[in-house]
C-alpha cells in the first residue's frame, strides 16, 4: 500500500522533470508569459482572500463603535476600492493567462507532433509492419500531442489552489481550530475517489485502443471514395456499417459504465462535503447565538468556506489531472523511446560514385521479427553493373522480401549483403538508398502534384527540375500528362477540391517516373507494369536499356515476356534460389521457369487461336 502511495507521487514527479525540456524547446516565451500570469492569478486571488478579511475586521470594528465608528468610513472605502482593483486585477491576469496558455498549447502541440513524425520517419519498417506500431502511435497521437503543455498549467493551477486553500484554512483556523478537520474531511474524499477513478479510466483506454481502431478501419472503408465501388457491388455497406455500430456500443456501454459508477461515487463525497459545511454552520450559529463568536466570524465563515470548498474542489482537479498527464505522457514518451535498429555506423565508408562490382548477396537467410519461420534460406545473388537481372517466382516465394533487404529496410538474419565488395552495414544509411529507385507493387499514390508525384523520387530536385518531365517521358506517362487540365500542376485524386482522377496504369506510370527520377545506380521494379495495357508494357520494354541510361536493374514480375528480356534470371521458391541462368539456359534445363514460361506461352496461344477461329 505504502509502495502504491509512493510511485503515485514519484511517477508524475518523474513526468514533470521529463516533459519540461520539451515545453521550453517548443516555445520559451509562451511558456513563461503562461507561468508569470498563473502567479499573477495566484498573487491576485490571495489578495482578494486577505482584503476580504481585512474589510470584515474593519466592519465588525465600525460596527462595534456604534454611531460614531459608522460616520467614519473612509477606511472602509478604502478596503472595498483595494478588493476591487484586486478583483479586477485578478480577472485581467486569469484571461491573458488563459490566451497565453491557449498559445503555448497549440505550439507545444505541434512541437510534439513534429516530434512524432521525426520518430515515425525514423522507425525501423518492422516496426511499422506490427500491430503494436498501430496501437502505440493511436495511443500517442490521441492523448499525447496535448498533454505536455497542460503539465506546466495543471501544476501551477495546483501551485495556486494549495496555496489559496492553505490561505483559507489560516482564516478559518482564526475562527475555530474544531473547523479545520471538518474542511479536510470535505477535502479528501473526492480526492481519493478521483484519483481511483482516473487509474481505472486510463486502463481501459488502454484496453479499447485495438477496438477503437477496428472501429475507425470499419468507419474508413465505409466513408473514402475508393471502396464505394465494391460496396455498392458487393452490399457490403450494410453490415460494415452494423459492425461498426457493434464496436461503438461495446465502447460506450463500457465508458458509461465507469462514468455512472463515477457519478455515484461523486454524489456521496459530495454529500459527505455538505454535511460537513450545515454542520459547521449550525457549529458557529450556535456559538454565535451565545456569544462565543462574532458575527463577523459567521460572516467570515460564509464567504470563506465557499472559497475553502473551491479550493479544494480546484486541489482534487489538478492533482487528479497532473496523475493522469503522467498516465498519458508514458503513452508518448514511449513511442518517442522507439529506437530504430537499423543505423548509420559512426564512421561509414564512403560509396564510390560509380560500380565496379556490383551488388551480391551470400548466403543470406532472413525471418521476420517474432515470427519463427525463415523467409530466405541461403540466397546467393549477384547484380553487375548495367546488367538487367530479373526475379522469379510465385507469390509469398520471397521475391519482395529480397528487395527489402537490399534497400536495407531489414538486415539478413544471417550472411550478408555486400555493394562493391564492403558490407552494406558499413555505409551511411541515407547515402546507401540513395543507391535505389524503386517502384514497390504496392506503389503509394500521393494526391498532389503531378510534379510532386513525379520528384517525391528525389525530393532534393528543384520543383521546375527539368529532369521531372525527363522521368515522365521514360516511363511513358509524358502523353498523358499532357492531356490533363494543367499538365504537371494537376492536383491528382478526389480527396481535395479541384482534385482529377487518374485511372490505376496511369498511377503506375507515374509511379515508375518516380522511380526514374532518382538518380540512382541500381532500378528496382516490383511487378512495374501490372496495372499496364499490353500496348504501354510493349512500348516500355522496347527500349527499356536506353530508358535506365546506364543504371543496373532488377525486374520483378509474373509476366515471363518481360523477364526473357532480362541478361539474367533468378528463380525463387520457397526463399530459396531453385534456378538460375540465362532464358535460353533455364529452358533446356525444362525446370520451374521452363514449366511456367510454357505454361504462359500455352494460354497466349489458346487466346490468339480462339480469336481467329470463324
């Protein structure tokens, strides 16, 4: 019980400390204008407390004088004038205290966003490929952003009302020591009820966030444009949108329940608090009725007991609030902690601006993070400078994987992978993949820019690079920009106003400019003209040396026409290496490729004959 106590104090102590560093970097002046005015509040609003006090004094004096303490009032004016100003003093501090609080929080904000993107940026792509990545950064992104700039305030609003409530207290304990364990009676309770409750409504957020982004997925593929097709199709509208419901009542039903257990516990400290304030009163009526007290002192006690509860409510608030900014700040802190694997060594070795030897990979075998299976066993494989070399095989044999590793996404679980004859681990990780255009099967489609999609390949050209339209004619999509609206300006995608679809090839042909506009050493194209007719695929690989310019490139793809063109052929299985060679080579072995080449060569020549059959 006494450890619990202890790390309910320490953990948010552990927070503050943490959580300064990031508030003074994303806005030192709003920082301080925010702390000065919550002192200037607290200055004020004790102030108003001690002039209060010292207007009852006066009174209770004026009127213990009779007539003659009544025609002489002028210090009693002065008290009323000093609550005043105070009063209106403390209303100017608690607003401009509130708009600089309002001004730090949204800097802080975005502070803590740009940190979160830095993180992100920086992640390890396993990372990314775990439901844990999804769960941490929807905890992070919804209770995390925020949190740091309300540290500062919570604390100093806490600051505040323990130091009006101790005021109150002093004022009270003038007028009756038996008063004071009755104010801390009101005190404690909803403190204590408060906290147990903020504990208990963390965890359960904790618990719901897979839910919630269950619920979120369900709400995105019922409301984005590109799935309204195979709704409407399918009916799937329906009962994706019963399942979301089904998901939302769960939370709900689970969130009022906490809030009605909540409630009840609230009522009964409340109603413990005014017992205790009718008990006091009837307490000091009675002593007053006696003569015990004053009528100042009652008097006293009506306008301080209602500040000592509002304190005291304040107290339980913030305390309350500074535990829970601790839960959450956890939640951020520890997706800011996420350490990427996957580094530059301290002192790399530089890449030459041209191959000698190529890329090879020797015996590299590679299984995914918390997975017991490997996905490559043994791979030997070799790509020369300005050489096509294609990969082969059937879906899940290891073909895309390949490519990860050799942009250094992952690194092998064992072997190694060697540029120029020096470990791949040994470069300057931004410089090595700087080595790569790609265009993944899953190509992304930004809704931007022609331009942009085109030199998001290399964002270090120049937006009016004139090696943007270059990439466009090599990946053939030059044509089809120039029948768009405003050509490389087209906002691309219906998600923003103005916004002009574009069918799926021709955001596949933008996606090999991207790849194209890199200037890179080695092209990788994972299944690069799926999306493509037979016309535009032709049309590609016709000249498809003079398109690379020099560069090395592996083609992935299922289509073996493509893949003949190729100097050499790999084929995977497996993850494992099963043939390799050149196309005439691998056909007289009459192995997979000579199987599968067959195979596609059988259909084509089905179809051409069904055609022209009368």
């Amino acid at each position: 019980m006494f450890s619990k106590l202890t790390e309910s104090i320490r953990g948010p102590a552990r927070s503050i400390r943490r959580v300064l560093p990031y508030l003074w970097a994303a806005s030192p002046k709003w920082t301080v204008l925010s702390t000065a005015f919550i002192i200037l509040e607290v200055v004020f609003g004790i102030g108003i407390l001690y002039l209060l006090k010292m207007l009852v004094e006066v009174l209770t004096t004026k009127l213990g004088e009779g007539a003659a303490g009544v025609e002489n009032l002028g210090e009693v004016w002065l008290y009323v004038g000093l609550t005043g100003l105070a009063s209106v003093l403390f209303l100017a501090a608690r607003q401009i205290g509130n708009w600089a609080r309002e001004a730090q929080g949204l800097h802080v904000s975005d502070y803590m966003n740009r940190l979160i993107h830095t993180r992100a940026v920086a992640a390890d792509l396993a990372f990314f490929e775990s439901s844990e990545y999804f769960n941490t950064l929807h905890r992070a992104r919804q209770k995390g952003t925020n949190r740091p700039a309300l540290v500062v305030t919570h604390l100093l609003m806490l600051v505040k009302s323990a130091i009006m409530l101790v005021a109150v207290v002093a004022l009270i304990f003038t007028i009756s020591p038996w008063l004071v364990p009755i104010l801390l009676l009101v005190v404690l309770p909803p403190l204590g009820a408060r906290l147990f409750f903020t504990r208990r409504l963390y965890e359960w957020e904790k618990r719901r966030t897979e839910l919630e982004r269950r619920a979120g997925y369900l709400d995105w593929l019922i409301t984005f444009y590109l799935h309204a097709k195979e709704l409407r199709l399918n009916r799937l509208g329906n009962y994706l949108r019963d399942r979301f419901s089904g998901f939302r009542e769960t939370i709900r039903n689970e969130r009022l329940g906490i809030t009605r257990q909540r409630t009840v516990m609230e009522i009964a400290t409340g109603l413990i608090g005014t017992l205790g304030f009718f008990g006091c009163l009837a307490f000091l009526a009675r002593e007053t009725a006696y003569g015990r007290n004053s009528l100042g002192d009652l008097v006293l006690f009506l306008l301080v007991f209602q500040r000592a509860q509002t304190a005291g409510q304040d107290l339980v608030q913030q305390i309350s609030s500074i535990y829970e900014d601790h839960l959450y700040l956890n939640l951020i802190f520890q997706f800011l902690e996420v350490e990427p694997r996957i580094q530059s060594p301290k002192q790399p070795v530089k890449l030459n601006e041209q191959w000698q030897q190529g890329l090879r990979f020797e015996n590299v075998s590679f299984q995914y993070p918390g997975t017991d299976s490997g996905v490559l066993e043994k791979v030997n494989l070799e790509v020369r400078p300005n050489q096509v070399v294609a990969i082969v095989g059937s879906n899940g044999s290891g073909k895309t994987t390949l490519i990860k590793l050799m942009c250094r996404l992952y690194d092998p679980t064992e072997g190694q992978i060697l540029l120029e004859g020096t470990d791949i681990r040994d470069f300057d990780l931004d410089e090595y993949r700087q080595q790569f255009g790609v265009i993944f099967q899953d190509f992304t489609r930004y809704y931007d820019s022609v331009r942009e999609n085109i030199r998001f390949g290399d964002i270090g050209l120049a937006p009016d690079s004139t090696l943007v339209p270059d990439a466009a004619r090599r990946a053939g999509a030059d044509k089809m920009i120039d029948a768009l609206p405003l050509n490389y300006d087209t906002l691309l995608g219906r998600m923003f106003e103005g916004g002009h679809e574009i069918s799926v090839g021709q955001w596949q042909k933008l996606a090999l400019a991207r790849a194209f506009v890199n200037r890179s050493r080695l092209m990788i194209l994972d299944e690069p003209t799926s999306a493509l007719d037979p016309n535009a695929e032709f049309e590609l690989f016709e000249s498809f040396r003079e398109r690379l310019a020099g560069r090395s490139a592996i083609v992935i793809s299922h289509r073996l026409s493509t893949i003949r063109l190729a100097d050499y052929i790999y084929v995977i299985e497996n993850g494992k290496v099963v043939e390799q060679g050149q196309h005439q080579d691998l056909m007289r072995e009459k192995g997979y490729y000579h199987q599968a080449f067959n195979r596609q060569g059988k259909h084509y020549q089905e179809a051409r004959h069904s055609v022209l059959q009368p």
